[in-house]
C-alpha cells in the first residue's frame, strides 16, 4: 500500500470503494449491495423523503431564530439529514442513542419535540425530554464523551442478559470525525471491543471539526481504525438515507444479538457552519460546498421517487406545506417559551446539595440583588 492510497481525503470516485456502502445515487437511481440487501415499500420512501424535509425545514427555522436573537447559537444539520435519519429510522424502541449536539434528525426519529431542542439554545431548559421514555440521551457538548456513557450503558445491557432475546436493545453513539481524536472516544472503543459490548460508533465524518479539516484527524480512513480495536467498520455514503438505514439496522441488529460493536463511518458533508458562530467562508472553499450540493441527500431520494413514478407534484407540495406548517407552529411556542427564574440554573446540577453549589447560588442571587439597591 503506498502513502497515497491509506490518505484520508475525500477524492473523485470515491463511491467506486467496495468499502463505499451506496444504495441510493446521486441522481436517485437504486442500486444494490450484497452485504446490505434492503426492501422498502413505495409508503416506506415517502414516509423517509418526508422525515428529510421536515427536519430539514424544522433546522432552517432554528438558524432563522438564531439570526433573529431568539436563541443563544444553533448546530445545524444542513448535509447531514440522511446519515441521521436513515440511522434514526434504523433504531428499535429498546435502542438507546447517545447524541452529540447535531443529532436534530435523530431527535426527531426518537419522537423528542423539537421545542425542546430549541428551548436548550434557547438557555430556557437543560434539554428538557426523558431519555428513557425516547431512547434518546440528552445532547452533549463536552466532545466524544458520550462515546464513553454508550459504552458503559451497553455493558449493562449485556449484564441485563437479553441480547439474543426480542426484547434487546443497543446503544449507538454519535459522534464527528474531529471527536475521533478525543481520548474518550478512544477509551471507549478500548472497552466496548473487550467487553463485547453491543454498541454501534455511529461516526458522522462530515470532513471538519470546526475549521479543521479532515485530514487533521487522520491519515488512514476513519472506517478502518475499528479494525484496529478489534471490531469490524465500514464507510457507508452518509447522503444516502436508503445506505445509512441498511448498515445501521445491520449493525444494531449484530449488537443486539450479541455480536459486539462495530463503527459505521457516514462519509458526509456539513453544508452549513459549524453553528451559527463560525464563519466557513474564513478556512473553506465555497466550490468544495458546491460539488457536495450536487449530492443532496433529499434530491436524490425526490429524483428515485419521481423516476419510479412514485410520487406527484401533489405528494411534494403536500410534504412541503406541512413542513411549512410545522415550523411555524415551533416557532410560535419557542417564542412564547417561559423565561424560567434566573437562579434555576443550579437546580438539578447534583442530586445533593453541594458546598461550592450553595456558595455560588449565593453569589448570584447577591449578584441579582445589587440591581435592585441600584434602583432604589
Ligand atoms: C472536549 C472538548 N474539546 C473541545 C470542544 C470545542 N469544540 C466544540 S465542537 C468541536 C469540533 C467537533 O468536531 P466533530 O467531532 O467533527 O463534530 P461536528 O461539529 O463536525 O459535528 C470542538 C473542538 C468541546 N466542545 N469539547
Ligand atoms: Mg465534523
């Protein structure tokens, strides 16, 4: 193997990889995979095109409010709509998913209302929703650390002893290609491999961690450092919904039944900013953003629909008006959201209270009141 052939960087042709995982291209033509046969029902297409442009448009609003002042900052998943849903759609009601903080479209597949999501960005709640009752773990910001917490839940579910039995779940864990430098994510790879533990690395390379590229990361694809831990990896195109649901619902299910970890590489994009601080036109080239444009994920599944005379204009406008309607209502509750009271922040921090807790909560509240002797 020379150099230039273990590098990492994204290069023309890449789909030819037999490591490539593609069921859906581009122009929304089907194609097959032996490892990753997938039978969907016209109703199941439709139903994925719908949950594209739906969290599609509930993201569009967030950064609209976000603009507007009406939340703090927000992560956007432009690009990145088909890794998570196909994934999210991949997850049975025993599945647990532990997310990073751009997991909208996995949110939204665990049935969490988006209000919570933007009531967190918002600095109204602390995310808000009951992980057990979604399978779905509240975000995290602290990178890579909830590689660690999946690792650690899919150990007690081996220890619940129902893998192997209907009733299993997994746990996946989300994370970016800029987390897999983090000791944590390493660690965790580390523990589930020799614990066998069920869990899927659910990593979604959209080629930079922040400002840094890709090729900061790492020198060999991001797939195939599994092998080195002693699990299986593979590279699936992180645009195409119908791949992402296929590969992960094969991973899951080799958890579930006891086969042990894997790591799904979702080879995507991230179309927009890092959040809504971060200016890409600083460190990127806007004709990098324009082939990736050419890959949509929600094109390509539009294109199959229409090419197998699966869908009519009535279908798409229909999609599109209740996408429509949909941000609007979330924007009109994020704006009536209660501000709550400014000493509630230390709420729930520890089960117990906790000296320097109490010293703070003091602090502040003597802070707050400095403010009303000014006034009298
Ligand atoms: C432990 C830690 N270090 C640094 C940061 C600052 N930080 C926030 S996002 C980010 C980049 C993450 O990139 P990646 O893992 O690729 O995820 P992406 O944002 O692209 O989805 C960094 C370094 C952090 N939140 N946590
Ligand atoms: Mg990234």
């Amino acid at each position: 193997m020379t150099i230039d052939s273990m590098r990492a960087t994204p290069r023309p042709g890449e789909a030819a990889d037999p490591q490539f995982v593609q069921l859906l291209t581009p122009e929304g033509e089907r194609v097959e995979h032996p490892d990753y046969p997938l039978d969907l029902t016209p109703d199941d297409v439709r139903d994925l095109y719908r949950d594209l442009v739906m969290v599609r448009r509930i993201d569009l609003e967030a950064v609209a409010l976000t603009r507007q002042g009406e939340l703090g900052i927000w992560a956007s998943l432009l690009g990145q709509e088909a890794a998570q849903i196909g994934s999210g759609r991949a997850m049975n009601e025993h599945d647990m998913a532990f997310p990073t903080y751009r997991e909208h479209g996995v949110a939204y597949c665990r049935g969490v209302d988006p209000l919570n999501l933007l009531g967190l960005f918002r600095g109204v709640n602390h995310g808000g929703w009951n992980p057990a009752e979604h399978g779905f773990h509240l975000y995290t910001i602290v990178i890579g650390s909830q590689t660690l917490h999946a690792a650690g839940y899919a150990m007690g579910i081996q220890r619940d002893g129902v893998l192997g039995t209907p009733g299993a779940g997994a746990a996946i864990a989300y994370f970016g290609d800029g987390a897999t430098s983090q000791g944590d994510v390493n660690e965790a790879f580390v523990f589930a491999s020799v614990f066998n533990a069920p869990v899927v690395f659910f990593c979604q390379n959209n080629q930079w961690a922040i400002s840094e590229p890709l090729e900061r990361q790492t020198r060999i694809p991001l797939y195939q450092r599994a092998q080195g831990f002693g699990f299986p990896g593979v590279r699936v195109d992180g645009n195409d919904v119908f791949a992402c649901l296929a590969v992960t619902r094969a991973a899951l299910a080799q958890a579930r039944d006891g086969q042990g970890p894997s790591f799904v590489e979702a080879y995507t994009y991230r179309m927009g900013a890092h959040t809504t601080t971060d200016d890409p036109t600083r460190y990127r080239h806007k004709a990098d953003e324009e082939a990736w444009k050419l890959k949509d994920p929600i094109e390509r599944v539009r294109s199959y629909l229409v090419r197998n005379g699966l869908a009519d204009a009535g279908f798409f406008d229909s999609v599109d008006a209740d996408a429509k309607t949909a941000a609007r209502a979330l924007r009109e509750a994020c704006l009536s959201l209660p501000d709550p009271e400014p000493g509630a922040i230390f709420e729930h921090v520890y089960a117990e209270p906790h000296p320097l807790m109490t010293a703070e909560q003091e602090a502040f509240a003597a802070y707050l009141a400095s403010f009303e002797e000014v006034t009298a």
